[in-house]
C-alpha cells in the first residue's frame, strides 16, 4: 500500500469570492446534491462568479479537504460540518470567511496526523512566520523560503509550496473582517493594534476547545496556537478586553490560578460541530511528547 502523500500547496484558485459562491450553490441544493454539471448549470443561472470557471474541481476539491463537503459518486453536497456552517454563521459572506480561515488553521492539528503534511500546515506556517516577522512586513519569497525550511521535518522529497501558494493564503487573512494582512509591494504585513472580531474570536477559542474536552489549559502553548490564529502576538492577546466573550453564554475564561478557557454551548451548530463533531478526529489522543501541538520542531 503507497504511503499518503505530503501536500504543501494551498491552492490560490480557491479565492474568497469564489469559496462562497460555490458554498451558496451547495446550500441551496436539496438532500441528494449536485453533480458538477448541474453546478455549472445552476452558476450560469444565478450569475455566480463560479460561471465564469470552465471547470469547478478545484474549487471543490479544497471543500471537501477543508471537511465541508461529502462526495457521493458523481453527487456533491455539503457535510454535516459544512451544513452546520451554512445553518449558522456561514449564512452570511464574513462569517463564511471567517470559519475557513479557522478550519485552514485548525484542521491539520484536529486530524492528528502530525508526520503527514498537508494544506492546513501550510497554511498555518506562513500565518507562524507573518506573526514572528518584523512590522514592516515578511518577503513574499522569503516566506515561501522559511515554509520550506520548516517542512524539512516530514523528509518529503519535493517541498511544492510557491509564491502562487502564498497567494492562497493571503487571500483568505485579508478577507477577513477586519483584515488580518496587507500587502504592500512584495511585503505581506500584519496590522498591529487590531482586534480581531467577536466572531473570530470565538471561532478560534472554540477550535482551541476541539483539541480538549471542550475546556483547556491557556498555558504558553496555547496562547500561541491561539496568537497565530489571530495574527496577534500571545502577549497581547491576552490582555484583550475578554468582555465579548465573557459577556456571552458560549464560553468562560477563568484568568487566574490555572488559565483555562471552557466551552459551554452555543447557538450556533458550527461552533457546536467544531467543539463535539471534530473530537472525532485523532488529534487529542495522537499528540506526544515528540508531535507538539505547535509544532516548535518546525
């Protein structure tokens, strides 16, 4: 039997406006789906953006990686993962935004297959390396250099991670609201002093939740998972005003003794599925002392 394969790449074809275009057509589909004809079909009624592809197998393709979409035979539909989010806060462009930066970031760390690489590592690293860069902002070809360089780690023979995949990922951190990077030139920078949205916020806090019992630790590690998931360095995420999050029943935060933050419930199925659904996944039980969560070695 042939090993898994590494990916590095993140594909730049799959672009915010297009990712929601194609998730609006899945989410008004019925039970059984769409064929990809009949998706093309439905594009070109609608004025989709996605009309204006000759052939939309990329763009699914990094929805059913990203766990939103189910494949059954020649039909495509959203999963459980990817109707939760079309119930809940992916009913609306940013908040759709919002939860495929978090599942890019997350998801690698969920499945727990920490010696197989993969989109979401990638993804991931460049947000690490963004973070660790200097105010006035990381090379492009330097951060396709330092992505590289960290996935020595798996001894993959050939690394395929490019400009065209920091693209990708660039993408998606400026569609965020409010944007987590700029690009000036050939410089991606990161916009110190903004506070990340309620939604983000509690996105992040609940993927964190995943990698627990739906409550864990905020020690060192944590904080920076969480710190790369914001774009904002640990120090200062944590003197963020928790008042958006406190002030809701979804989460407590107990700042003092042993820090930890805790998920209650929440009306969103979303946030529901990140915390409960994806404990389905081997992350938890698969981490060692070698395999760090954060993935320091890299």
């Amino acid at each position: 039997m042939a090993s898994p394969a590494h990916v590095f790449h993140t594909k730049h074809d799959f672009t915010p406006a297009l990712g929601w275009a194609a998730f609006q057509l899945l989410a008004s589909a019925d039970q059984q789906g769409m064929t990809r004809r009949e998706l093309g079909e439905a594009a070109r009624l609608a004025a989709s953006p996605l009309a204006r592809r000759s052939e939309p197998t990329k763009i699914l393709t990094v929805l059913d990686d990203l766990g939103l979409l189910h494949r059954h035979g020649e039909y495509v539909r959203l999963s459980v993962a990817g109707q939760a989010l079309a119930q809940g806060l992916g009913s609306y462009e940013t908040g759709f935004r919002a939860a495929v930066h978090c599942l890019y970031c997350w998801k690698w760390l969920w499945d727990g297959k920490f010696r197989l690489a993969s989109s979401s590592w990638s993804y991931r690293q460049v947000c690490r390396q963004v973070l660790a860069g200097p105010t006035a902002g990381v090379l492009v070809d330097d951060l396709v250099l330092q992505v590289v360089a960290a996935a020595e780690r798996f001894g993959a023979t050939k690394v395929s991670f490019s400009r065209s995949s920091i693209m990708g990922v660039t993408a998606w951190l400026a569609a965020q609201l409010p944007p987590l990077v700029v690009q000036h030139s050939r410089r991606v920078c990161r916009l110190p002093g903004t506070a990340p949205s309620a939604t983000t916020l509690r996105l992040h806090l609940a993927a964190l939740c995943a990698l627990g019992d739906g409550q864990t630790p905020l020690h060192e590690e944590h904080l920076q998972l969480l710190a790369e998931g914001l774009l904002i360095p640990a120090e200062e995420w944590w003197l963020l005003d928790f008042e958006m999050v406190q002030d809701s029943t979804e989460f407590l935060i107990i700042a003092s003794g042993r820090r930890q933050v805790v998920f209650r419930s929440s009306p969103d199925p979303f946030l529901e599925w990140i915390v409960h659904q994806s404990r389905k996944h081997p992350g938890r039980q698969q981490r060692t002392t070698n395999e760090p969560m954060g993935d320091k070695s890299a």
